[in-house]
C-alpha cells in the first residue's frame, strides 16, 4: 500500500509504505478458487490500511488487482469483502493496464532511455519495454513466484530434479516471453517487486537499492547460494521478509534467468513499483 501526496509539479512524495505478504493467490491454481485462510488474512491487513488511509485523510484511493481477479472463482466474494473493509470497490486490471502502471512507476525519476521493465510477482511477470515513461510493448506469463514454488518445490531444501523441473519452465516462460518483444540492443534492464528486491537485498548487502545496479554474476552468486540452503537457512538471511523464505529459490531464478534470457549484464533496482504507478493514475 502506498499513501502520496502528487504536487502541481508531478513529483510524488511518499507519506506512507507498507508491504505485507497476504498471498492471497496460494493453492488457486490447485483449487481454482481463494481459500478461507488468505481471505482472513486479507481482511486483516485491509482493515489496517483503512486505518492508515483515514488517519491520512486521502482524498483519492484505487486499489487494483491482479492476476487473481482473472483466476479466482470466487473473485466477486474478494471484491465484496474488500468493498465492506476497505470502503472502495477493487478494480481487476488486465496483464497491459499492470505493465503500463508498473512501468510509469518504475521508470519515473529516471533520464529518457530504452527501459525493459521485469515485474516478477507471485503469480505472473509482467515484461514492459518503452521509452520516456510510454510503453511500447508489454506481455504477461505465469512466471509467479509463489505459483512455481507451490508447483515444484516439495523438499527442504529443494531437491536437485526439483530445481531441474522449474528451472526448465522458468526458462520457458521466460523466453517465450521475450520472443514476443523487439531487439533489445541499447535497452536497460529495470527490475521492480518483492522478488527482486529481495535478490539485489543479497546481492548488494548494506546498499542503498533504489536505482542501484546488480551484475549478472552477482545474481548468480546469489542464486547458486540460495539453492542450496534449507528454509530455516533462508529465513535466518539478514534484511529478507519472514515472507519471502519460501520462495526465495525461485525468485531468484526467475531474476537470474530473465536477466541471462534478455542477455542483461545488470539490472538496476527501482523501489518504485506499480503502487507508483497507480498513484501517478490519480492525478
């Protein structure tokens, strides 16, 4: 969640962040469906956000959401509980309107270039490529953390055909994506979301991240360390939401293969993110 004030001059100053993991989108590619469980858990961190937004006194609010409002069967019972604990009705956004704000978000502050935005969530990546804050081309796959974990990983740690078998679609996924964009030759690599926060947390220890640069070496030096740890190991890591332990292993393959896929030396890290995005939509 993000609270910000937009000035006349179009510069956006925070007042409030939160990032809390729901994982609202865990077991529906199983059962089709939201579980009892992430609706609870939902309803508790919304109603934490109501809290914020009235003591901010926000004059505007949006609340999108993603992927799982194009999965979930009982998507009309999600937007219901957000209407009675939050006060607004959620828009379900399609893959192009999440590239586009994720895009406005990640690139804002930064000098006009080629950028190729990678938005690695929990249940898709988004693939943006644009200049000067316009997207050019965007495209969707199901290059979720969480989806890939819940679909391949069983061992603690991960067990070597494990890694094998997500490896192999996360690979796919990725250069399926890829295929569908133009040459990438002069374009910058711009990585946003949770995932590869976490990565470049590891990457680039006691470093300011927003608009920092990580090497592909350094990713893979991370990757190839994380893969072998147990989860115990994982949530023990300095800086890493309790959160994220889980699906660090694939977070950080998916980092490492769309930066190898798209032949990235380096990837610069933007904290901001669609919450940027879907700010900057309010003015």
């Amino acid at each position: 969640m993000l609270v910000a004030d937009l000035g006349a001059d179009g510069h956006l100053t925070e007042v409030a962040k939160r990032f809390d993991i729901v994982r609202l989108g865990q077991r529906v590619d199983e059962h089709g469906s939201i579980s009892r469980e992430s609706f609870e858990r939902a309803r508790a961190v919304l109603a934490e956000y109501a809290g914020i937004i009235t003591t901010a006194s926000a004059e505007r609010v949006r609340m999108c959401t993603t992927w799982i409002s194009r999965r979930a069967s009982n998507n009309d019972e999600f937007r219901t509980l957000v209407q009675e604990t939050l006060g607004c009705a959620p828009e379900g956004i399609t893959s192009d309107e999440e590239a586009r704000l994720a895009f406005a978000g990640a690139t804002s502050g930064l000098p006009q270039a080629s950028y190729l935005v990678a938005d690695i969530g929990g249940g898709s990546t988004q693939l943006a490529l644009g200049t000067a804050g316009v997207v050019d081309r965007s495209v969707s796959v199901g290059l979720g953390c969480v989806r890939l974990t819940e679909r391949h990983l069983r061992s603690d740690p991960p067990a070597s055909g494990e890694l094998a078998a997500v490896q192999e679609e996360i690979t796919a996924l990725a250069d399926q994506a890829l295929a569908e964009l133009p040459d990438l030759s002069g374009t910058r690599l711009l990585g946003v979301s949770e995932a590869v926060g976490t990565v470049a947390a590891l990457a680039l220890p006691g470093r300011r991240l927003h608009h920092a640069r990580m090497t592909y070496d350094q990713v893979d030096y991370v990757t190839e360390r994380v893969l072998g740890m147990s989860f115990a190991q994982r949530q023990a890591l300095p800086g890493i939401h309790t959160g994220m332990a889980d699906v660090l292993p694939v977070s950080a393959l998916g980092v490492r293969t769309v930066m190898q896929c798209s032949r990235a030396k380096e990837m610069i890290i933007s904290d901001h993110d669609i919450l940027h995005g879907i700010a900057y939509s309010l003015s």
